[in-house]
C-alpha cells in the first residue's frame, strides 16, 4: 500500500463523520424510509377533453396493474395547453372527466396528479387536480406564476398536502423559477414536489439546459425528490420539448424521458421522514417561518 494510498484513506474516514453530521442538521427528524411507487406519464394532449379524460384513466388503470401508487400527467393534460385568450375548454366536459378520473382512482387504488383547468365565479385557473387511491381529490392548486396564458387568473396558495402518507407540494411550470414555492413545503416536512409542466418547445433550444438546472436545484437545496411529467415536444418542434424526469434528494437525475416520445417512467422511491431545519436557524429564519406559517394557514383556501 503505498504512502499517498494510505493518506487518502485517513482523509476519507475523516471527512466521514463530518458529511453525516452535515446531512443530520440539514434534516431534522430523519426516520427509516418508506417506498412510494411513482409514474410520470409524458402524455401528448388534444383539445378533445373527454377523449384525453379516456386516455388518462387507461394509463391509470394499466399502471395500476404494475402496482404504481401514484401517477403524474403534465400541465393541462386533461385538456391540452394554449396560452391565447380564446383558449376555452368545456366546463361541463372538464367536470364530467375529472369526475370519472376519481372514480377511476377509487377503483383502481391509485393517487394520479393532473394537470387540468378549473372555471369558477367567472375565472379560469391553470390547475393541478390531485386525487389520492380512495379517490378524494386531495388538492386543487391553481398555478401562481403565470406565463402568458391570458386566459388565466393567478393561483392563491402554496400546495401542501398529504398523499399516500407521504407530505408533498405541486408547482406548475412557470412556478419552478420561485424556489419559495418548494422551500415553503419543505420547511414543513414536504418530501416530494410533484411539478407538472409545459415547457417551451424545441425551437426555444436555449431554455432546455436551464429547465433541468432548475429542477435539479429545488431537489438538493430542499432535500425533496422532484417527480416532473412535461409534455413531449411535436415532430413540427411545436409543443414541449420532453424530458419527464425523476429527480433524486441530492438533485442526480433517476430517470429521463426522450424529447418526442409518450415515454412513462417507474421509479419506487425511498421517502425518508423529517424536514428542513437549517433556513429556520440562521439570519432568515423568522423570516421563513412566517412564510411557514402564512402556507399553513391558506393550504386549505379554494380556488375562487
């Protein structure tokens, strides 16, 4: 064993116990871990509600079959995505298929995330319907930072929410940009953000390398995986661009689709329990917990 061998495994069994203590401040609590099952559909949308409603409970009840827990669809998948003020999906129609998708969710034992829109008092969101494996619709998260749909009022609250045991949060596209959105829920015990997308298309090339740094971002600064179902991009590049993935605690990318294709991707996933601690003790840490405290008290506010 040479002299350079034997110092490197000195530093290395130091430097040990200092990671672990590291890790052991970042999460405050940290118990023996659960397995959630989750799918991220990459679903190519129409305009044709009760068709993509169809599509959507086919997948559910498929996946199911392979013993998924919990399946996630993109932004506006249940009644595809425009951003022009004429951008008017069917009331009715959203509502029946949202009303079988439940239904599907409660026959099938399976929680499903769902990019929809959701009309009410005279405004439309851009929203996220969450329904769990008994089918209670858990959340309905309208999207808080818009990004040109003109169509659209901006959401009300930060997501947090309790599905299959396991504390969570929702960001829709355009909210990725706003780390407090995932901060917020993971100061309270949130351990995966569920972040339905449709990212701009490939003729926006630029924007793609961006797209995956953020996301990777909201996974290691909070600790959380990231568990992201995009749209896929159109042989005429109009459309997304892909690139569902799945993101691990430590932000390395578990899984990736293709850009074109309606790839599904599996992964179990090792939910440890507990909560970022660290914001809540330094300069900003009063600051954070009244963040904290005003999500605590608008979680349960309705879109209105």
């Amino acid at each position: 064993m040479t002299g350079w061998f034997r110092v490197g495994i000195r530093m290395t069994l130091k430097i040990i116990p200092v990671v672990l203590a590291l890790a052991t401040l970042r999460m405050a609590g940290a118990e023996a871990s659960l397995n959630l099952k989750v799918a991220v559909v990459q679903f190519r949308s129409s305009f044709d509600v009760p068709q993509n409603g169809e599509r959507i409970a086919a997948h559910l009840r498929r996946l199911a079959g392979e013993g998924v827990q919990v399946a996630v669809f993109p932004e506006c998948a249940l009644t595809g995505y425009d951003t022009g003020p004429a951008f008017a999906p069917s009331a009715t129609e959203v509502e029946t298929a949202e009303r079988q998708l439940q239904q599907t969710c409660r026959n099938a034992e399976i929680a499903a995330v769902i990019g929809t829109v959701y009309k009410v008092n005279g405004r439309a969101y851009d929203a996220a319907v969450v329904f769990d494996s008994h089918g209670a619709m858990v959340e309905r998260y309208g999207k808080v930072y818009l990004a040109g749909e003109e169509w659209a009022t901006p959401g009300n609250h930060v997501a947090y929410f309790e599905l299959e045991g396991v504390p969570s949060t929702i960001i829709i596209c355009h909210d990725e940009r706003y780390p407090e959105l995932v901060r917020l829920p993971a100061l309270k015990g949130a351990r995966i953000v569920y972040y339905i997308s449709s990212e701009s298309g490939m003729r926006e090339e630029h924007k793609l390398l961006p797209y995956r740094a953020q996301v990777m971002a909201r996974a290691v600064e909070n600790g959380m995986f990231v568990v992201q179902a995009n749209a896929p991009g159109n042989p005429d590049l109009s459309g997304s661009h892909g690139q569902s993935r799945i993101i691990a605690t430590d932000g390395n990318v578990l899984k990736e689709a293709s850009f074109f294709e309606e790839d599904i991707l599996v992964e179990a996933l090792a939910i440890q329990t507990g909560s970022l601690q660290r914001p809540l003790e330094g300069l900003l840490g009063k600051w954070w917990s009244q963040g904290v405290d005003f999500m605590m008290n608008n979680r349960h506010r309705q879109l209105d």
